[in-house]
C-alpha cells in the first residue's frame, strides 16, 4: 500500500512540474525538433502551388472537370521543377476523400482522408519506385501482378516511377501491354529527366507534360515570400543572383536560399551571396570587359587578381565575362530593355554602351573565346593562370578585325 501512495505522489508531482511550463505544452519535443530544410518545409501540396507550370495546370484543370484523365502520365523536366511533387499531387487529386466528395477532384482546398499520407509517400495504394535502383524485368512483373489487385483502401492504386528512363528495354517492353489497357483502377505516373531516353512506344501511351524551367521573375518573388514566411530579410539584388544562379529550378534555389540564410543569420545579404557563390559584382565584370575591349591588358590582370581575392573564382570570372558579353550583343540586337532578366538599370545602360562601341562580329568573336577559355581553364592544372592567359589573348585581339565571309 505505501508503495502505490509513493508512485501516486510521483505520479502528482511530475504532473504539477509538467504543467508548470504552461498548459498542453512539451518543452522537449519543442527542443529536439528537426530542422526541416526550405524545399521540403515549402514543398507545394496543391496544384495552385506549383510555380511557374501554368499550361500543365491548366491542362489537367479542364481534364478533371471533363473527366478525361488518362491511364498514364509521363512527367519530364530538369532536376529540380516539381515532378516527385507534381506526381503525388495528381495521386492525391485522383484519390482525393472527404466529406461530400467521394470522385477525383482538381481542386483540394483542405486535406482529406488519403492526402497526408500521399505528400509522405507511405500510401498503400501509392506505389512510388525508384527506377535507378529498380530497372529490371522482375522489378516490372511484380507491378503487373499487383496492378491486378483492386487498392486496399483508396480509390485507384497509383504507381509513380521515378527517373523511368534507367529501366531497362526488357522492363519497358514488359509494361508495355499493362501501360496501354490497364485495370480501372490503375494509374500510372512517370517521371524522366532524360525523356529522349524513353522508348516511343512508352510516350505514346502516356499525357507528357513537360515541366519547364521557373524564369527568374517568378522565382525571386517565390523566394521573397518564403523569406517572409520566415521571419528573415533578404535584399531584392541576392535574391535575384539566387535565382540566376538555380538555373531554373525551383529546390536548387531553395538550397541556396537555405544556405544564404544560414549564413547570414536570418538576413540575405548581396554582398554575402556573391561570397558564397563565389561570384564577381557585375559592374566589375562590365569593368573588366572594357579594359579587355580596350586592349587593356596589364590593368584587366590586375582586375582579375582583385576579383579573385574577394573570392571570386576565375573560372566564375571568365563565365560572368561571357555572360556580360551575351548582354551586351542581346542589348545591340534587340535594344537595352530586351538585354536580359533581372538587370538593373545601370547595368542596361553599360550593356547598351558596350553594344554600340562593338560590332556584332567582335562580340561573336569574344564569346567565342571565352567558351574555348571555360574548357582550359576548367582542364588547367592552375585555373588563374589560364584565366590570365584567355584575358591576354582576348586582350589583344579586341581590336584586330574580324574576319567576315565574301
């Protein structure tokens, strides 16, 4: 009996002290939370969500309302777009349950019975493989053998294959006959970042949509709203070299916003972005690309040495130089609003200069040098010296005519 009242008063006392720390709330699990990185904890859950892919959204829009919705989908795009994510969305659309909808749905304001489980990936009747690792012929069988099999709980069993072009010809050929008549209660969704590497007769039974790359205007404004979401602060000039430098896709950026923000505490800052991305300040590139352009060639070393001991790397250098030399030809081809996205004012103003004092064949030429520069001084055994040896030659060939055709 003393020894029930003894667990009893412990039992009350680690009671009081829980409640102490203020009502319904775990101090520890608030501690040992995982941080949960920006391109999964911003990772889009509906197809309003997705950014920059209009047309696909759309498309599958008007195909829900009509019930037109294919047996098969094939997903294609550069790494980074949203086709894992596209993917289980449209599995979650086509089985989406809640009260007063029981049919595939486009528009999911809230989630329903199956959805949390779909976005995770651990859904039973949401088959996802991967087809790098998974690229034979038994791999195959044991799909078309379960895809007889009605779903266990949702409305269709879904199978979402990743990078699908890895499987190999006997497994396409093997799927062929279950992709083109499948059960009703069967859907497949494909996803390829090499999609010249599927078979025709795989893409001719499949809805392709092609995910395309997120332009720069749509990704610093998807970045401007995350960093508010945060809590942080990010200047307007970082988050657009972010966006550059993602080339397009969506959770690299978020990776290097991540990284941006770590590094700043909380704050985005310019300056702090070039450092991390090893990048140059664009008015010392226009800088370098006149002496270079001016035969230059002792001061356009000297700026190279500058640049590269504020951390710019010369193969950074060399590729920021070509780019500045693709704005400055864009600038006298199609006039300095057309010179490129997310430039500054003053920085079209110099593209438009450096346009109007060089004909189309100098700037062709150094372009041209500048690729071949890339390849050395990517293959050089010390990359500022064949940095420095492309700025010689660039230098002093600026001024040699160009050789044009008869």
């Amino acid at each position: 009996m003393g020894a029930l009242l003894e667990g009893a008063t412990a039992s009350m006392a680690k009671k009081k002290s829980s409640s102490a720390s203020g009502p319904g709330k775990d101090t520890t699990a608030v501690l040992t939370a995982p941080y949960v990185v920006l391109a999964r904890k911003y990772r889009p859950t509906t197809f309003a969500e997705l950014v920059g892919q209009e047309a696909m959204v759309t498309t599958l829009r008007n195909a829900f309302a009509t019930d037109r919705i294919a047996q098969g989908y094939m997903l294609t795009g550069v790494r980074g777009v949203g086709k894992t994510t596209t993917a289980r969305i449209l599995s979650r659309a086509l089985n989406y349950e809640r009260d007063g909808i029981a049919k595939a749905t486009f528009d999911m304001p809230e989630f329903g019975r199956h959805c949390a489980e779909i976005m995770e990936g651990r859904h039973p009747d949401v088959l996802e493989m991967d087809a790098a690792s998974n690229t034979g012929v038994d791999n195959v069988r044991e799909i078309i053998e379960s895809a007889r099999y009605k779903p266990l709980i949702a409305r269709y069993k879904v199978y979402l294959i990743d990078e699908v072009h890895m499987l190999s010809k006997g497994a396409f050929n093997a799927l062929l006959k279950t992709l083109e008549e499948p059960p009703g209660h069967v859907k497949f969704i494909f996803a390829t970042t090499e999609v010249r590497k599927v078979p025709v007769t795989v893409l001719s039974r499949t809805q392709r949509f092609d995910l395309r790359r997120v332009d720069v205007p749509l990704l610093v404004e998807h970045f401007r709203k995350i960093v508010a979401s945060e809590g942080a602060s990010a200047e307007d000039a970082a988050l657009n070299l972010i966006a550059r430098a993602s080339e397009g896709s969506v959770r690299d950026g978020l990776s290097l916003l991540d990284q941006a923000l770590a590094m700043g505490s909380g704050s985005v800052a310019t300056a702090r972005v070039r450092t991390m991305l090893g990048l140059a300040d664009r008015g010392r590139i226009f800088d370098l690309l006149e002496l270079l352009m001016g035969n230059a060639a002792g001061e356009a070393i000297r700026a190279l040495a500058a640049l590269n001991r504020d951390g710019a790397e010369p193969g950074q250098v060399l590729a920021d130089l070509a780019e500045a030399v693709h704005i400055a030809t864009r600038a006298k081809a199609l006039g300095s609003e057309a010179a490129g996205e997310g430039l500054s004012a003053e920085e079209k103003r110099r593209a438009s200069a450096l346009g109007e004092r060089l004909s189309i064949p100098i700037l062709a030429r150094a372009w041209q040098m500048l690729l071949k520069g890339l390849e050395e001084v990517a293959a050089a055994p010390n990359a500022a010296a064949a940095a420095e040896m492309v700025l010689i030659r660039l230098a002093f060939t600026a001024d040699l005519p160009a050789r044009t055709r008869c």
